[in-house]
C-alpha cells in the first residue's frame, strides 16, 4: 500500500498521483510544476486549452492562488468546503497560464474525502501549495469513481513511478459544483451536488442563468461517454442496458445496470454503471432521466452530454 507520504514526495518531485475525492478520482500534480502538469494532458490526451481545477487543503490558500475573492464566494467557501464545489476565482500571479488556460481566473477546491485532505495537507508539509487535478479518465471518457476504474482507464499511459491511492469508491458519484465568482453574482458553469439553491440561501444572492454552458451541451462532441450508445427515455429492448429509478421495471431481456432508488443513489452509481455496459460489451445502454431540481439537475447535465448524438 502507498503511504500519504510517499504519495506526496512522489507529487513534489514531479510525478502524477491519482487520488479519491468524494465526487470522482482526480489525476494530480503539483500545480506549480509545468513539466508535470503537462504530462497530465498527455496521459488524459486532453486538449492544451482547458483549465485544470487546483485542490488545496483549506481555504487558507485562497489568498496564494488568487487577487481577489468577493464576500459571497468567501460565504461559499466556509459553507460547502470541504466539499462537493469549485470557485472560479480571479488568479494571482501564482497560477501559471499552464494551469489556467491562459485565462485570468484560476479554478480552486477543497475536496471532501479524508485521503484526498491527507495527501494535500502533506503535501502542504512539503511546501506544496496545491495539486492540479482533472477527472482521472481519458478525455471524453467517464469519469472513475473507484481506483480500479482508474487502472483500467489510465494504466497503459501511466509511467511505473506514477502512483494511483486508493479511497474506496467516491460517494456523491458526480463531478464537483463549478461556480463562476468573478462577476457580481455567482454563476453556475457545472452543475453538481451543491444545488443553486444552497448557493442562493448561503449568499443571498440570485445566481445567474449561463447561457454559454447551454451552448457548449448542444455541441456535438461526447463527454462522460461509454462506448455503448447511450440512448435517453426510450423504451429498452432486448439486448439493451438498462439505467433507472428502482420503480421502473426490468423488461425481459434487458440487462439491467442500476436500480437507484434515491437522487444521490442514481448519482453514484451512474460512472459505475456505464463502466459496466462497457464491460459487457452492450451496444447500447438506455437511461431514465431522474426527474426534479438540485442533484437531478447534474445528473441530466452529465446525462444530455453523454447521449449518442445524430
Ligand atoms: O469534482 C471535480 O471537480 C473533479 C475532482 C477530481 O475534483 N475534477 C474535475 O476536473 O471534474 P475536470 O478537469 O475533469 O473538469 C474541470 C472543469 C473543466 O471543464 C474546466 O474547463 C473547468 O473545470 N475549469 C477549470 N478552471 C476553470 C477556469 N479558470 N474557468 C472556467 N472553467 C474552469
Ligand atoms: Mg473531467
């Protein structure tokens, strides 16, 4: 078994870690490393130009990453950290346009999963200031909620000093809340298990709509995809993998994949379950949107841009 600490010398001397977070596994390294920063684009084959999210052990280092943090993202911070939640905030001079994209504003969060707080407070000890994390897939892929779901994903482009931690499977299932807080209001980039309405009770705030992220769901290019088709709301014939409410019933026939019976039951079990088609190599796997608003408002999120589209 890799100890934390072996973990976090391996992340200061430049290699990748991945490491359980409560929403999914994340793919780290030092964020202040650009050699081992790069090598995380490489191994996720995942274009030059998106941001990575920079995780950080308390909310005390907010003030390493970033100029300025309004009082609502502050109230945000002390509400939901450690937590299901990313801040975009405006960036310091300590986030390089290799973390960031180029852009002016630095993505940061502090994760809720006891390993993940461990590996990054020791980190911390080493004089690391944080640790630059994607999801731990393939570009485009779904996201691993298990360590082992990260060995099947990454393995083959890991090198043998990388190292993967194991924490269990991650509970809430789903990627982090992104929230835009560089403008006056908050805005919701990414849905997630922080609801907007937790955001607007705890800033008193109205979010705002982001008309961008509607355009971006539209585009034709798949996330969180399997390679089974994913088919929405329609009925599953023979053959077909099955997604729903543990109230629908199995046709004959049809495999069935997940029978969450809660919101946040269908949450974490959905990676796991379109891993599992994969795994059986189902042509295509057909899902019942949950309905209703908070969690369910994620779930379809990541459900509109996992669907085959054309
Ligand atoms: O739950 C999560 O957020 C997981 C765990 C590992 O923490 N991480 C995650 O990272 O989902 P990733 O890279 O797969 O998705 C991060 C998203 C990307 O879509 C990226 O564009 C956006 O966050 N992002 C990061 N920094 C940003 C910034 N400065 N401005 C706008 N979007 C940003
Ligand atoms: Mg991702």
């Amino acid at each position: 078994m890799t100890s934390i600490n072996q973990a976090a010398k391996a992340l200061i001397s430049g290699q990748l870690v991945a490491f359980p977070t409560e929403t999914v596994y994340g793919l780290g390294a030092d964020a202040e490393n650009e050699t081992a920063v790069a090598r995380i684009y490489s191994v996720k084959g995942r274009p030059q130009d998106h941001p990575l999210i920079v995780h950080i052990p308390s909310r005390e280092f907010l003030s390493y990453w970033t100029r300025s943090v309004p009082e609502y993202a502050l109230k945000l911070a002390k509400a939901f950290w450690p937590g299901p939640m990313t801040l975009i905030l405006q960036r310091s001079d300590a986030a390089k346009d290799f973390i960031t994209g180029g852009q002016d504003s630095v993505g940061l969060r502090v994760p809720g999963h006891e390993v993940a707080i461990s590996l990054l407070q020791e980190f911390a000890t080493l004089g690391g200031k944080g640790v630059a994390a994607p999801s731990a897939n393939r570009f485009g892929k779904v996201s691993p909620t298990t360590a082992n779901d990260v060995r099947e994903e990454l393995a083959e482009h890991l090198s043998d000093s990388d190292l993967i931690l194991d924490g269990g499977s991650s509970e809430v299932g789903i990627e982090s809340t992104i929230i835009d807080c560089t403008g006056e209001a908050p805005r919701i980039l990414r849905p997630g298990a922080i609801t907007k309405a937790q955001i607007e009770r705890v800033t008193s705030i109205q979010v705002a709509e982001d008309k961008s992220m509607i355009r971006v769901s539209g585009a034709l290019e798949n996330h969180y995809a399997p390679n089974a088709k994913v088919i929405l709301d329609e009925n599953p014939v023979s053959g077909d993998g099955f997604i729903a409410m543990a109230t629908a019933t199995t046709p004959e026939g049809v495999v069935r994949l997940a029978s969450p019976s809660s919101i946040e039951e269908f949450a974490s079990e959905l990676y796991r379950a379109l891993r599992d088609a994969d795994k059986r190599n189902l042509k295509r796997v057909v899902i019942w949107q949950p309905v209703g608003d908070g969690l369910a408002i994620a779930i379809r999120d990541r459900l509109e841009k996992a669907r085959t589209k054309g």
